[in-house]
C-alpha cells in the first residue's frame, strides 16, 4: 500500500474510531430511550416497512454507490450519469411504493403497514439525490468530513426530533420521521461539501460502466438482503408484529455494537482494496492482517454480549422484553460470524469478482431456507439457531472463495480466528465467573452490568495488549508504525509506548 493511501485510511480509522464511539454512545442512548416510550408493535411495523424499502432500494440503487468508489478512472461524464439515474430510479420507486404499499399490507396481514411504507418509501428518493455525493466522499478518503456530517444528521434526527416526538405521543412515526430525517441531513451535509454537477447526462456512453458492474453488485447486495432479512419475514409473516419486534430489539442489541465497530474498518477497506485490487500479494497480506485484528475484537465481544444478555436487555430495553434474552444470546455468536466474513465479500467486491459471490449468496439462502423450515417449531430461539448455523456455513464458502482469488490455504484461514477464539473463551469464562457471583447475591442488574463491562473490558485490553497470540503480535507493531506511534521524544506519553514497542518486539 502506498504512503500516500496508507495515511489517508489511518486518517479514516481515526476519524471513523471517533464518529463510531460517538454514534455507539448515542444509539444506546437512544434506543434505550425509545424502548421505553414505544411498544414492541411500534418495532415491529417499522421491521417490517424496512424490509420492504430495502427490497427495493437494491433495484432503485443498482449498485450505482460501490460502483463510483471501485472505478479505478472517474471522469465528469460519469458523475453526471450516476447522479441522474440515482435520483431517477430514487423518484421512480418512490412512485412506485407508494402505489404498491397496500401489496406489503396483505402479505403481512396487517393493514397498519400501509401508511407506514409509503411514508418510507420518501426514502428512495432522498438516497436517490445523494448517493453520489456521498460516494464520491468516500472515495476520495474524506472521512473526517463524513464522520462530523454523520453524527452532526444523527444528533439533530435522532437525539432531538426522535425522542421528543415518541415523547410527544407520536408512537411508530417518531421512528419514521427520524429514519427520513437523518437521511435528508446527511444527503444536505454530503452535497455541500462536494458540490457535483447535477445537470443530466444524455449520452448512454458513461452509464454502461457504471451499470456493468453496477447491475451485478446490485443483485449480489439484493441476495444479501435476502440471507439477512429472511427470518424478519418469516416471523413478520407466521409470528406477527409483536414477535418480530421481540426478535428485532435482540437483533439489533448485538447487531448495532458490531456495526459500529467494523464500519469504520468496512467503510476505509474497500476504497483502499479496489486501489490494490491488481496486486493479490498484498491485498491477500491486508485480508489476512485485517481479519485477524477484527476477529480479535468482534469474537469476545459477542461472547461478552451472549453472557451479559440478561442484564443487557434489562438495563438497554426494560423489563417487559425479557422475551429476547435466549435470541439475542444465539444470535451474538452469528452475527459475529457474520462481520468478520464481511471482508471476504469486500474482497470480491473490490477484484469485480461477483459470479462467485452471486453463486455463494444463493447457496447461502437455499440452507437458510431449510434451517427455518427444519427449526419453525422451536419459535425465535430455532430462528436464532437457522442464522447461526447459517453462517458457519457462509464462513466455510467464503474461505473456499478467498482460496480460488487471494491463494490463500485454509489453514492460512483458520488460523486468523484462534487469537480472538481463545480471548473470546477467556472473557466469556471471566464474565460467567462474576456474574454467577454477583446474581447469587441478588445484586441490581445496573451494577452486574457495569461489573460485567469493566471486567470484559480489561480482560480484553490484558489479553490483547499484555498476553496477545503470537499471531497478533506483528499487527500491533504494524498499527503502531501505521499511526505514527514511534515512541520518540522524552515525553510520558512517548516513553510508554517505546516500552511497549520493546515488549511486543522482546515477546515476538
């Protein structure tokens, strides 16, 4: 990797690492405010919309967003035809939806879900004017700028307008507003800054590019949504709103923490994979180097996340959704898995080889399928059980993939995952050990939680910065060496992390 594009994703980590620390701080705040003004029906209908409006926006985006950021040559021409069929198709299928919502109603049985999709459907065309912009931001590596944008749109959306409306008696609409809200904000913030022209692009020359591999990314990522959202409609479809409401808080308890942590990595990696997409040496070197610091990270963070299940929902959604504690258990070892071969579809995504992931994505979906068809009877736990049992097998395909395109052997592989398997088995046994003490001792779930971050915590920073596997040992030399943490100058600050480099150096 370059100098010059190895600053420029440092800087992204940093300014990512910032806004997702930031953002991770208010979503808890949020949601934990929301889960008490809102019932699980209110969670349950914006599920259920959502599923409808990301099923479209797969067609209404074509790809167009990872397809600006992967062109290796973007000239005007081509900025002009992404942005006129983004917000054509974002203004078609807003017409669309909003003609077709009474469709979602009776498949759902429940006629509340009509007016709700149609107002979201406003989502097709806010993304539809800003999907360029904001790719172009990230493909020229502006994440400070992204980052303050981001979390500028969620204070105002979220915090402000969310909350007081669901405080206002607003219900489920305090929840759609803000969705559109924040959108709108960032697509506003996203403009300014980059100021692209908007005049139509008449020619078919740019677009055919941009929809070559658009159009494939835009049918691997509707296959995407298929895998994930599944379950969402199954239980939607047989269980009802307040089922699916219980099974989306679960969700997303575990789901919002990992994607805070790894959309910083995801949002800095692609950009720079598709830099390098020629050179499968190094880019096999970074795969490997970037699954082993995430797996290191996001494995006993969900094992943590399994164990303090209880007193997380306690504490985050309250009392009355203590229905989700054995799914969200299940569900933070999948999703887990689910991150960390993330990396393998930006892989792909990068080279442009997509027929693979097409045919990985449908195979995924068929053994999906049959796990919630074999496990129905077991409720939302089987649902739990369908995902992660899916996943291992997501993980397996994508190894075979990453072997065919980076030759990389499979116990190249596997072995990428036991520096954050064997932390992940020592934080989960650490928190057993005090939560098993301190529920005995019938202590409030407001201190067992906080004991139990504390202790993840520290498990985790002694594990990983004092005890870490040989195999993590050169990635923290490289990330220290990548954030210009030398050690110099006779400073506090200096000294210290010079005596860290001897001891990773004098341990190696």
């Amino acid at each position: 990797m370059s100098k010059n594009l190895a600053s420029k994703a440092v800087s992204g980590l940093k300014w990512g690492t910032v806004s997702t620390i930031a953002n991770a701080v208010m979503q808890i705040g949020y949601t934990s405010a929301m889960a008490r003004l809102l019932a699980p029906e209110a969670f349950g209908l914006v599920a259920i919309a959502g599923v409808v409006i990301r099923f479209g926006s797969y067609f209404a985006n074509m790809g167009l967003t990872k397809a600006i950021v992967q062109k290796e040559d973007l000239e005007p021409q081509h900025i002009r035809a992404a942005f006129t069929a983004s917000a054509g198709l974002g203004l078609l299928f807003t017409i669309l939806t909003v003609l077709l919502a009474p469709l979602a109603a009776d498949f759902f049985e429940n006629p509340d879900v009509t007016p709700i999709v149609q107002v979201m459907s406003l989502a097709f065309l806010i993304s539809g004017l800003s999907i360029t912009s904001v790719s172009m931001l990230e493909r020229e590596m502006r994440f400070k700028l992204v980052s303050i944008i981001e979390m500028v749109a969620y204070v105002l959306s979220y915090l402000v307008a969310g909350i007081v409306l669901a405080a206002l008696g607003f219900g489920v609409w305090s929840l759609i507003i803000a969705t559109l809200l924040q959108m709108a904000l960032s697509a506003i913030g996203a403009y300014v800054a980059v100021r692209h022209s908007v005049l139509p692009q008449f020619r078919l020359e740019p677009y055919k590019p941009l929809f070559s591999y658009g159009s494939r990314m835009s049918f691997i990522s509707f296959l995407e949504f298929l895998s994930q959202e599944f379950g969402t409609i199954l239980i939607g479809r047989v269980l009802g709103s307040h089922k699916l409401g219980i099974y989306n808080r679960a969700y997303m308890l575990v789901n919002l923490p990992m994607y805070m942590l790894t959309r910083t990595f995801s949002k800095v990696v692609f950009p720079s994979f598709s830099k390098i997409q020629n050179d499968t040496e190094k880019l096999g070197r970074i795969y490997l180097s970037s699954i082993t610091l995430l797996a290191a990270i996001v494995l006993p963070a969900c094992m943590g996340i399994a164990v303090a299940a209880p007193e997380l929902v306690r504490i985050v959604l309250g009392e009355q959704w203590g229905e989700s504690v054995p799914v969200l258990q299940v569900l933070s070892l999948a999703i887990s898995l689910s991150f960390i071969t993330m990396f393998a579809g930006i892989v792909c995504d990068a080279k442009a080889i997509l027929n693979q992931k097409i045919i990985l994505n449908i195979v995924f979906i068929l053994v999906i399928g049959v796990l919630f068809y074999l496990l129905r009877a077991y409720g939302l736990v089987g649902f739990a059980f369908a995902v992660l049992i899916g996943e291992t097998v997501r993980m397996a395909l994508y190894q075979r993939v990453m072997h065919l395109v980076l030759e990389l052997s499979y116990r190249q592989q596997l072995s990428i995952y036991l520096p954050g398997m064997l932390n992940g088995i020592l934080v989960a046994v650490g928190l057993y050990f005090v939560s098993s003490l301190l529920r005995t001792a019938d202590m409030p779930a407001g201190i067992i939680f906080a004991a139990q971050a504390v202790t993840g915590a520290v498990l985790l920073a002694v594990l990983t910065l004092l005890f870490p596997h040989p195999l993590l040992r050169a990635e923290l030399q490289m990330i220290l060496d990548r954030f210009g943490l030398n050690g110099g100058g006779d400073s506090p600050v200096g000294r210290m992390v010079q005596k860290y480099r001897t001891f990773i150096l004098k341990e190696a």
